[in-house]
C-alpha cells in the first residue's frame, strides 16, 4: 500500500521510511514545510533530503507557503499545533488527490514535538479525508535516526525550523 509520509527533515525521515517498507508499505515523501526559516535553512534541509533519497523513495515537493505560514500562526505556545495543522492538512489533501489509502508523519519521530498534539489533528483529518492514519510508535526511532544521520553524514539541524524556535535556542544560548 502506498503511503505518503510528510517529511519534515532527513534525521526524522531516515530510519522512519525503512520501517515503513519493512511493514509492507511504499512511502511516497511529501515535504512541505513552510514553517522552515529562513529560507537559506529551508533550502538546506531540502537539498540534503533530496540528495539522502534520490533514487530511494519518490519525493514530492510542496510550495515554501511563507505568506500562508504566518497568517495561519500565533506566536506563544499554541504555534506548533497551528503549524501541525497547516502541514498535516496539506499533506493529507495531497493524498486525497492521488489517491492514497495512508499517510503518516516524520514529526511522531521527534521526542522534541508534540505527539498528543499531531495525533489528535492526524485523527480529525483521517477523519474528514477518509484516509487511514498510521501511527506506530515512531519515536522508538528517535535516538538510532540521529546516530544514522550521523554516520550517514548528512544534515543535522540545530532547531525545530520556525522562527520562533530558532529566537528561543538564541535567547537561551545567550540568555537574552
């Protein structure tokens, strides 16, 4: 079965599309990420994800929404579940035009993000879009995926991607 997986970064991505496969699906990368700032950063994690599964996988590219981005985002402690929904959403419209039967997320990968959150917003549009959800618990991944990309030598962000979390790692590095 195919599934599309929206792809945030190559270290969430590396060892979630393996086990993809070995369940028995064919993920499709869908990478939309317009949170990602600035674009210099966006453009980077995109070209070390292109350049890690080129040959490997079929990736599709979504638009850099920026003006999209910030117009659906609050500042404060609730912009992550604004940005999940925005990526989620997208994502599972795209597989709604293609025709695919599942879709599922690198963010559950990540210890750092919110996973009540995006499950309960993967739920609601698996829902709305009659699209199966997958949610295995990914972030048993966490830790190899880092030392993979690592190995690998690919591109290791150091923050979320918004801007937001790129001010707070400064603010807390230089305790501003």
């Amino acid at each position: 079965m195919k599934i599309m997986v929206h792809a945030c970064c190559i270290v969430c991505a590396i060892n979630l599309i393996d086990n993809l496969t070995e369940q028995g699906f064919e993920p499709v990368a869908y990478y939309y990420n317009p949170n990602i700032h600035p674009k210099a950063e966006y453009d980077q994690r995109l070209r070390s994800f292109q350049k890690y599964f080129f040959g490997k996988i079929e990736t599709l590219v979504g638009n850099w929404e920026v003006k999209k981005y910030f117009s659906k985002i609050k500042k404060g402690p609730v912009r992550c579940s604004y940005c999940y929904k925005l990526r989620l959403e997208k994502t599972f419209q795209k597989a709604k035009l293609l025709k695919f039967e599942a879709v599922t997320t690198t963010l559950l990968v990540s210890k750092l993000q919110q996973k009540e959150q995006i499950l309960k917003i993967a739920k609601r549009l698996s829902k709305k879009y009659n699209i199966k959800f997958v949610s295995n618990n990914f972030n048993e991944l966490f830790e190899s995926s880092i030392k993979k990309a690592q190995r690998e030598k690919v591109y290791l962000q150091s923050y979320c991607g918004c801007i937001y979390s790129l001010m707070e790692k400064y603010e807390e590095k230089y305790r501003i």
